[in-house]
C-alpha cells in the first residue's frame, strides 16, 4: 500500500467539480436510493454535487487523506447535506462495501500500486448487477509518455530549489489560483503513474469481467497534467 497520500489535501478546483459532476450524472440512476462511491473523493466537492442532483443518492467517498475526508465532510455539511454520506479514510483496495450502482473516481486509479487484475477484481466485486465503474485516468500518448519522461527526470534532481522554480511557473501561468492549491498539486507534479488506459488495461479488466461500453473525452485543465479520458465499464453479467 503507497501510505505517501494520507499527509496530502487536494482541493478539487470548483469548476472542476462541476465538470466531473455534468459527466457522471448521466449514468446515475434516478427515483431510487441507487449507491454512488467515489473512489479517491478528494474534498468531496463532486460527490456533492451529484448528490444534490440526485437527493435519493446514498453516497460514499473514500480516500487515503484523512485532511481530504475532514474537509469532504465540513463542504457536505455547509451545504446542508450529510445525512445520505459516508466516509471510509484508507487504502480502496481493503475497505469493504456494499454493492454499489456506480462506482466513480477521477485521477486516482494511476495512483494505486497494485496489479491492474487486483484492482478490476476489487471494482466487480463492488458492483452490484447493472452497476457501472467511470474511471477518469489518463491514457497511453505520445504526449503523455513525453510528460511522465520529465516527470521521471524531476524526481531524479527533486529538491527545494526545485520545488520552488515549479511553484513559480505555476503561478505564472496560473496567477488566479490560489498559492495553497498550486502548493498541494506541487506533490502531484512528481507522480510517475502505476497505470496507464490502454490495451492492456482494457484486457485486465475484460479478463476480470467488466464491459467497456464506452469512452469519454475529458477536457483537461492544465499542460502540466497528463491527459485523461473517462472509461465507462459495466460488469458483464450484466451487459447486455
Ligand atoms: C489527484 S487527487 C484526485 C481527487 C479527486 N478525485 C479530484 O479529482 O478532485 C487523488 C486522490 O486519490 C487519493 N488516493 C490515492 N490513492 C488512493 C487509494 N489507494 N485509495 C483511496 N484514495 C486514494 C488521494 O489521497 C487523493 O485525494
């Protein structure tokens, strides 16, 4: 288990909460009580946002970061919401759920350090019938494997000076963010992903018994940022 997340917050940008939030909606079920997981829910701001959607929703953020979760919570709870969500704090791949309709979870699933075949085991076993996992990660390009290859060079020569040349340039071309948020992703900006979409995912999860039904463009906030896409897998027992 990579424990390097449970010290670190990540706002989520409110734009991009709602962004995430007009994707996902369109597969949540409606009229019913159906369960939403987010995995990696950061400071909840999308998990909110689809529960105020869809109020019937019974929602469940997970994350590593207990200082994520505390402000997950404090944002549900200045909204008035609270009653229909749940926090797990740890590792996705030890906690045990019920079997949910969706399972979501935005730039995580790069994130986790484990075979791709124990973490599609992990999302069907989750999913209850009919249920569907969107995983929004990025994806094999050229210009992503361009971005890990300097990611990989930075970690090599990391060190104060470093930090705070990266620091300045994000502010530079980010000047109306605030300083703490462009601090947080600063971190990110070293991750080397454990995973990547691509053919061999996609085989790791048809092996495990999850349906691609269709992929997603994403739009992407930043150059430093690996490009994404949302994948929108179906347990197969399921798929028609
Ligand atoms: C880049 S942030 C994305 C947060 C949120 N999904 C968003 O888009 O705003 C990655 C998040 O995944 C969490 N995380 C990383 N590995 C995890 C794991 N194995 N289980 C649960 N959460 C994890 C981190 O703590 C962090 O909050």
């Amino acid at each position: 288990m990579n424990t390097a997340y449970r010290e670190l917050r990540f706002s989520a940008r409110p734009e991009a909460a709602r962004y995430a939030a007009a994707a996902v909606l369109p597969y949540v079920p409606s009229g019913r009580p159906a369960q939403i997981v987010d995995v990696g829910c950061g400071t909840g701001d999308t998990l909110l946002a689809i529960a105020q959607a869809r109020p019937l929703a019974r929602c469940v953020g997970i994350d590593m970061s207990e200082v994520n979760l505390a402000s997950a919570a404090e944002h549900v709870r200045k909204a008035g919401s609270g009653d229909n969500f749940r926090w797990v704090a740890g590792d996705y791949l030890s906690c045990t759920l019920s079997p949910a309709d969706i399972i979501f979870s935005e730039s995580v699933m790069h994130l986790i350090p484990a075979d791709a075949h124990i973490i599609f085991r992990k999302l069907k076993a989750d999913l209850g019938p009919g249920g569907k996992a969107l995983l929004i990660m990025p994806y094999e390009s050229i210009g992503n494997r361009l971005l890990i290859g300097v990611r990989r060079a930075l970690r090599l020569v990391r060190n104060r000076a470093m930090d705070a040349v990266l620091l300045w340039i994000a502010r530079t071309l980010y000047p109306k963010w605030p300083i703490e948020e462009l601090r947080e992703r600063l971190e990110y900006m070293y991750v080397v992903p454990l995973n990547l979409d691509g053919a061999e995912w996609r085989g790791h999860a048809k092996d495990c018994g999850l349906v691609l039904l269709e992929t997603v463009p994403w739009k992407n906030t930043s150059f430093t940022k690996l490009r994404h896409r949302m994948l929108v897998f179906e347990r197969a027992d399921s798929a028609r």
